[in-house]
C-alpha cells in the first residue's frame, strides 16, 4: 500500500513538472497588455495607458486587430480626466481630456458627459475662450444647456462684459423659461443684481441732491430738489425693470420687494416736492 501511495506521489510530481514546463511564455507585449488590464480594473488608468501603450506598440501578431484593447487605451484618458476632476486637480484633467479629444474619436463630439466636464475643467483654470467654445458645443448638442448657459453668463461677468453678460441671462429668463430650467432662480438673481446695481447708483444721485436741498434756502431748495426729482423719475422704470419677473425664492423675493419700496420712495418723494412747490410764494 505505501508502495502504491509513493507512486502515486512521483506520477502527480511529474506531471506537475510536466505542466509547469507546458506553461506557455508570454511575450512582453502581452504582458503589458495583462498589466493594462489589471491597472484598469484598479481604476489606475494612468498606468494603464503606459502599459497599454507599450502592448499598441509592440507590433507583435493581432496587436493591429486588437479593437478592444485599443478602445481601453483611449477610454483610460477619458477616465483619468474624470477621477481627476474629482480630485479638484483640475491642471490634470485638463490634460487627460486634451489628450482623449485629440484621439479624434467619432463619438467624442456627441459625448455629453465629456463636452461638459470638459468645458468645466477648462472654465476652472480660467481658460475663458477655449471654456466658452466648449460650453458652445454643448449648447449645439443640447447637452445641459441652462448650465452651460448660466457658465458663460458668469464668465462674461468675471470679465466685466455687462451688456453680454445681460445677454446671456435674459435668454435663459425668456427662451429657456422656467419650466425645467435649473438654473432659472440664479439666471435672475443675476439679473436683478444688476439692474438693481444700476438703479442704486441713480438712487443714490437723487438722494444726495435731496440731502443738500434739507435746511437750504429756498432756491437752494429748489434747484436741489429740481435735480432729485429728475434722477427719481429716471430711476422708477430701472427699478420696474428689476421687478419684470417675480421673485421665486428668498434672494429674488426680496430683491423684488427692494425695488417695488424704492419705486414707492421715489414717488412720494416727488410727491411731496411737488406739494410743498405749489405752497412757495416767490
């Protein structure tokens, strides 16, 4: 019996020998496929376009036919930007993305989630033309458009462009609507921070000539009060201007509210000046 159990131990020996010496040697190209594989499986794709791009590389048999393979290769610059992004490095992502663009996919020009991150990251790093270019396409292939719209309207305000900035935000108000715009209530806060913002420094005009009309003599008086009245009546319709749309939250309800009360002002105020007016005996 023990005769029979040694033999059996030197038959499964050998045949391990056997089959260790069977083992087929991978060539280093498919090694570097294997190890682009797993690298990708960890989510390490920075790795694994090194190593996938040492396999694409090697010219050895079926490498030219390797769709799928070359598919991993290019989706890992496309996942590097994104875990990048993430992470807040957004110099990174940035590159990653370049670099996904310029594979020159036939997809990557519908690719909603790419356009957009992509337009993000450039628009982090204060990119401002490439972002706006970017934001643009997304717009043409109706990829978060009210975003992409309200991103261009901030950046034109970064840079001081008012008058385009105004643009942006009244087509988001009037073309885009409220109904299934997400960004609708902050479309106007920025509107009425602005009108209000104009309005204001009129405001401020006519209450600086109606404080020095106060304890003066009367032309004094008068020609101050001729001029806050003129600066009143200027600023009525900038604030009915800020209360063209109603308020829908907190913020835009009392922006709203602050221009109805200087609405209210300005017209007692003239009220009163034309009031008192006709009482002086000149």
């Amino acid at each position: 019996m023990k005769k029979f159990f040694a033999l059996l131990m030197i038959a499964a020996f050998s045949t391990a020998v056997f089959a260790q010496d069977e083992a087929p040697v991978l060539s280093e190209g498919q090694q570097a496929k294997n190890a682009g594989n797993e690298a990708y499986n960890n989510r390490d794709y920075v790795t694994a376009i090194a190593e996938y791009e040492k396999y694409l590389a090697s010219g050895e048999e079926g490498v030219a036919d390797d769709l799928y393979t070359l598919n991993l290769y290019e989706m890992s610059f496309y996942y590097a930007g994104n875990t990048f992004l993430r992470e807040k490095n957004y110099e990174k992502a940035y590159e990653y993305f370049t670099k996904f663009e310029k594979l020159g996919r036939s997809d990557t020009p519908t690719d909603c989630r790419f356009q957009y991150n992509y337009a993000n990251t450039a628009n982090k790093l204060d990119k401002d033309a490439e972002a706006l270019a970017l934001y643009q396409k997304c717009i043409d292939i109706d990829c978060n458009k009210d975003a992409c719209y309200f991103a261009i309207a901030q950046i034109h305000r970064k840079n001081d462009n008012i008058e385009k900035m105004m643009s942006v935000v009244t087509y988001g108000l009037d073309s885009l609507g409220q109904a299934g715009n997400r960004y609708y209530s902050r479309f106007l806060l920025l509107y009425q921070i602005q009108e209000l913002k104009d309005a204001t420094e009129v405001m401020k005009k006519a209450q600086d000539f109606a404080q020095k009309a106060s304890g003066a003599d009367i032309n004094t008086y008068l020609t101050n009060m001729n001029q806050a009245v003129k600066y009143y009546e200027e600023v009525i319709p900038m604030y009915e201007k800020v209360m063209k749309y109603p308020g829908v939250d907190d913020k835009t309800n009392a922006n709203y509210s602050k221009a109805k009360s200087g609405i209210e002002v300005c017209k007692s105020s003239i009220e009163a000046y034309e009031s008192y007016r006709k009482t002086i005996k000149k």
